[in-house]
C-alpha cells in the first residue's frame, strides 16, 4: 500500500454492525471515486458486542489490497459511547481534507463520493466545510440526541455554507433497531423550535401562522411570550375554522391567553410560519 495523505475520510459509527457491515462496505469498494482520488475508512467500533470485529478485520485486508487504508477505534470499555462519540472518535484517527460520513446500515450509490467532490470543487463558496476545533465535533450523548442535526445548527451559526447534489447518492434503510427511532419526537421539535425563533422569528414584528390545525396551535403555544405577541392570526382554508377564534389555555398557570383570529388564507398577511406534520 502507498504511502499517502488520503482526500477523502470515509467516516462510519458501528455498533453490532454484522447485519449491514458487508453490503454497506461493498458499496464503499463499487465508488466510482476509487483510483480517481485517495480514500480512508475510518471507523469506531463501539462496544460491539457482536461479531462486529472480526468482519472489520477481514474487510481490513481486502481494502489494504485496494490501496485504500481502514482504520479502526476500538471502544473498549462495556458500554456504547453512542453516535456522536462514535462519529468524533473516528474523525480522530482521520486524516483526509474531507470527510463522509456514512451510517453501516446505508448503502452508497455508485457516483455518491465523485458526485459531491465534484460539487464541492465546483462551488467552494457554498460547501459544508468546517474546521474541526472550530466546530468542536458531536455532541456526545449515550442515546436519544440528534447528533447531527446539532452539528448542522452549530455549523450554521459559525458562518459555515451548504450545497446540496441534486441526485439520489445514498440507500438509506429503516429498520427497528436504528439510532434515530431512540430520538423522541418532542427533542427534534425542541431544536427546530429554538432555531426558528433564533434565526427567523426573533427578527420579524408580525407573523402569520398557517395551519389554524394541531401543528399550528402546537407552534403557538410552544413560542416564547414575546413571539406569541407577533402573532397576527391562524390562518387556514378549512370552512369549519376560519371565522372563529382560538383560545390558547396554559395548563401551568391554569388561565386562557388572548383570543387569535382564524382567518382564510387569502386574507392574511405575510411573511408565514407554514406548519406542516410529515408522516
């Protein structure tokens, strides 16, 4: 194998892998990338308590025959640090100019590393690229923390630009035992709530919400006192709502607050927050 300072870090958190390890790895190895530009499999076997190891070992020799070195952090305490530990400790033993991160239960499509090299060489200006100390990593959580979207805000918020390809590039695979079914709904609408406010709401004066529904309602109770006050009406294109009013109650203080108006949809004033609940 040559020795050479790879462009690429192919990044994977493991834990009890067996079942995906082959097909995802197999994908790694079908990339059109391969002998275009110099990769890394950087990986954290975390705690497996499963055969994980010793696949990643076999696979070792094979990617070594591919010239295209894989890297292993073993958790070896007897509990998972989780995803984000996972994901930080692979990123340690890194050191490619730019990393994938790649879940073993997802399975990457052919053009999927060429495709988004080519689109950050061509538009530098709006990629993901970040400095690690700078960002800091993941946040490390044992379970229930979506790890990523947290990276992704605290990106953001340090000046950090996206791009997206406009391609399918990944397989991904639902299945019971995945990570992001130990995300309760409530957190992910904590974070999105708290962005929103942050970034959007905070610097507007009105605000229309639109869905008079549950998740329009939902979006106004959870607001900060000084957003509610934004608010100048529900509005919808239900005939049963609109020309009513909605009294929010708070259960804590155990009083109702100011009545809003639900208003038809053509009759209301930008800018909106659309509600919407995705199935």
């Amino acid at each position: 194998m040559t020795d050479r300072t790879p462009l690429i870090s192919i990044i994977i958190p493991i834990y009890n892998g067996v079942r995906w390890i082959n097909r995802c790895f197999r994908s790694i190895l079908n990339q059109t990338a391969i002998n275009i530009l110099d990769l890394e499999v950087c990986i954290c076997n975390d705690a497996s308590t499963d055969e994980t190891i010793i696949l990643l070992e076999e696979w070792q020799e094979t990617f070594n025959n591919m010239d295209i070195p894989l890297k292993i952090f073993k958790n070896r305490s007897d509990t998972p640090g989780g995803v984000g530990y996972s994901k930080n400790r692979a990123v340690s033993i890194s050191t490619g100019n730019f990393l994938c991160f790649q879940d073993i239960d997802d399975v990457m499509l052919p053009n999927r590393i060429i495709k988004q090299y080519e689109k950050t060489s061509n538009e530098t200006e709006y990629t993901l690229i970040f400095e690690r100390k700078k960002v800091g990593g993941f946040f490390e959580s044992k379970r229930g923390t979506p790890e990523d979207l947290v990276f992704f805000n605290k990106h953001l918020d340090l000046g950090g630009k996206i791009c997206r390809v406009d391609e399918c590039l990944l397989i991904y695979t639902f299945h019971s035992n995945q990570a992001t079914l130990s995300i309760h709904e409530d957190t992910i609408w904590n974070l999105r709530l708290e962005r929103l406010e942050k970034v959007v709401l905070n610097n507007w004066s009105k605000f229309t919400i639109w869905n008079a529904g549950k998740q329009g309602r939902k979006l106004y109770n959870s607001l900060s006192q000084e957003n509610k006050s934004k608010v100048e009406a529900l509005c919808d294109v239900d005939k049963n709502k609109i020309g009513h009013k909605y009294t929010p109650f708070d259960p804590v203080e155990r009083k109702s607050g100011p009545e809003i108006d639900i208003i038809h949809f053509k009759d209301a004033i930008p800018p909106f927050v659309i509600c919407m609940k995705i199935l």
